[in-house]
C-alpha cells in the first residue's frame, strides 16, 4: 500500500504546483512565480472540499494546543452528530494543515497531519521508539492492554493475507509515496471529540503506535506534528471507525480559508445545501481514494489537447500534481496568453517567474493578466483553479 501522501514530517522539495500567499513587506522586491514540474506523479491530486468550493492546492500545519481536557459525561450520540475541529496551517509557506486530537485517559493533546489519501492514523510511540523525530508533545506511550491482538478484525481488514509472527499484537507497516515509512503496532485507545450538539463522546478507536520512522535519522527530524490523521475509505480508517461506532456518519469535509486555517468535520448535519457542486466519487484502480473519475484538462475555457486523467483527491499532497505532458501543455497556454507588462525573469528556486512594472502586493493584482483552468468532470460537474490558487507572490531582496 502506497498512499498518495506526503509522509510527516512534510519534504522539503515537493513543489509542482503554486498556491496563494500575500506577503507584506513594502521594501522588498515581489514577482509571480510558478513552480517548477515534479518527475511526473501517478495521479493528479486535488484537494476536496464539500463547502462551496473545491480547493485546490492543500497542506498541513499546526495550530496552538488545546490543553487536554477530561471527557464530560455527555447525551449518547446521535446519527446525525458531528464533530468540528479547528485547522491550523496554509497552503504556502507553511505547506500542511492539523487538527488538535485529545487522546488517551486522561485525555492528551497530540496534532494529526489530516490526510484523505491514507486509511491508517498513527502517533510516534515510545514503545520504545526505535527511530522517532522530534515532535510537538511528548511520545505517545501505550500499555500492554491497549494492544491489538493479530487475530482481531482491523487487523485483518489492515493486512488480509498476513500471517501473525505475534499473536497477541498486530504488527503494521506503512511505505508512502516518497518513500517514507511508518512501523509499529495497532494499539487502541480513547480519543475525546466535542460534538457539534454540545456532547462529548469518548470513541474507543484503533490505530497505529509508531516506534520506528523512516525519514531523516533517529530523532534528527523536528517534526510540525505527532503523527497522521488517516481519513480514507479503508474500514480501519478513524471515520470508518466512527460510522461503524454509530457516532458519526460516514461524512468529511473540511473549508480552507485564503488566509489560513479552517475547520475540519465528521457527519452531516452542517453539510451546506447550496453553493455546492456535488461529484459521485469513483472506483479507482488505485486504492481507497476519494476520486471522481476522470477529469478533462481547460485552460481559460478552451482545451489543451490532453487525454481525460484520473484525479483523486488527497489532502496529504501538500501540492496538485499532473503528469509531464499536462504540466507542459498548461505552462505554454499561460505563456501565450500573458501580457507584453510582464517579463519572465530567472529565479534560484522556481523555473518558471514574471515580473510586473511595479511591486506586487497580491496575487488580485495579476488576476487579469492570468486565467483560469478548469477540471471537467461532466455532468456539468467543472472545478475552477483561478489564478490565485496556482500564483504565488514571492519577495527577493533589491
């Protein structure tokens, strides 16, 4: 199993896309910069959201902490529960979103890169820790009694055609995308989440203890989180976990603003009824991913000539992603549609960068000289990236 994720903590060189950002400094120099093409992804990943707007680029960061509380005795969960958590981080610079998760009893405080494109979550663990980063809070510590037992059926759904080398626990491994991994063991724990109906409800919920992470060398790596978030569709997943619980529906969605941040939920009642596109999501041949299928590639409403691609939807990829020929085909539309007032410069970081005749305070001061693209799904079913979701406005010293 792949996931389609940036491992925690984030690379440092995984740009293949741009995002918004407006800087603040009036004795700096800006321009417009695109980034440069990743070697091609397996899939172009976009960001999802089931509020008025589907956004495309996404990443994941931290909040401050919520000090961690004891759960209050609450009313038994409805179907119809919800749980609202706060989204802390920016697409750029910061390149990643977190929620504050309260975990344990008593409850503590650990922040989860959110991630669409996994169905494991997992904390570092000091089980003991093997080879564990640098993290916001202390390591998770299990006991024994927390521990899943191979035989149990998470563990199975984990691994179908496992054989137990220890009965008595579960043993998981997780390679992403990037090449980094995550190893430990299934442990179950507690985790409190304030319902939008006032209640509180602790869910006893599955996942992974992490001793032993593969990015960077043992505890060299300071990490923006204490682990992942795993949201996919996969019965392991948290959200399966909650549904299949009957404290939540099978519902997610999360709201970025341009400025940062944003809400995270679980369930449907605060689904919007409006303003929203909605998208049956596919099988894909990839795995448990959100994706609605194939999407056909537009620049300012016109064809670029490429073949429909399968897109999916992944929170975990701090950028969008396409592959090298509809990356190409979308840098030579946007050239040959700029105006003659903005000249392409070189830049140390980014292949692709324009200048204007004055100082940029915002990427809304180039929205006329840029348009948009668009994914068409069918079925009237269409995806606006206006420019100031793929522009970013950088600053170099004069």
């Amino acid at each position: 199993n792949t996931p389609s994720r940036s491992a925690f903590p984030l690379p440092t060189k995984k740009i293949s896309a741009t995002a918004v950002h407006t800087a603040d400094c009036s004795t700096l120099e800006r321009s417009v910069r695109l980034p440069p093409p990743s070697s091609p992804h397996p899939m172009a990943a976009a960001g999802w959201s089931s509020a008025a707007f589907l956004a495309l680029l996404l990443l994941l960061l931290p909040f401050a902490p919520s000090p961690a509380r004891a759960a209050t005795p609450g009313k038994s969960p409805s179907p119809t529960s919800t749980a609202v958590f706060q989204l802390q981080g920016a697409v750029y610079p910061i390149g990643h979103y977190y929620v504050t998760m309260n975990i344990g009893d008593p409850a503590k405080p650990y922040f989860l890169d959110v991630d669409t494109g996994s169905d494991l979550s997992w904390l570092q663990c000091d089980a003991p820790c093997q080879s564990c980063n640098k993290v916001p809070h202390p390591w998770y510590k299990p006991t024994k009694n927390k521990i899943v037992p191979c035989a149990a059926s998470l563990c199975t759904s984990l691994s179908p055609n496992k054989k137990c080398a220890v009965p008595q626990q579960c043993d998981y491994q997780i390679k992403y995308t990037d090449k980094a991994t995550s190893l430990g063991v299934l442990v179950a724990d507690n985790f409190t989440l304030s319902l939008r109906n006032s209640s509180t409800v602790r869910a006893n919920l599955t996942f992974g203890c992490g001793y032993d992470q593969q990015v960077g060398k043992n505890g060299a790596v300071q990490a923006a989180t204490d682990g992942l978030l795993a949201l996919g569709k996969g019965s392991v997943s948290l959200l399966s976990q909650l549904k299949q619980q009957g404290i939540t529906k099978n519902v997610v969605g999360h709201c970025f603003s341009t400025n940062g941040g944003g809400f995270l939920f679980f369930g449907d009642d605060i689904v919007p009824t409006s303003r929203v596109t909605w998208v049956p999501m596919a099988r894909t041949t990839s795995g448990n991913y959100y994706s609605p299928g194939s999407g056909t590639l537009y620049f300012d409403r016109r064809s670029l000539g490429v073949k429909p691609m399968e897109v999916v939807f992944d929170s975990g990829s701090t950028y969008t992603y396409f592959a090298a020929q509809p990356y190409q085909a979308t840098v030579s539309a946007l050239k040959a549609g700029l105006s003659k007032s903005l000249k392409e410069v070189s830049d140390v970081s980014l292949p692709l960068c324009w200048k204007g005749q004055k100082v940029f305070k915002s990427v809304s001061e180039v929205k006329n000289d840029f348009k948009s693209l668009f994914l068409n799904f069918g079925k009237n079913s269409v995806m606006e990236i206006p420019p100031e979701n793929y522009l970013i406005v950088t600053v170099s010293v004069r």
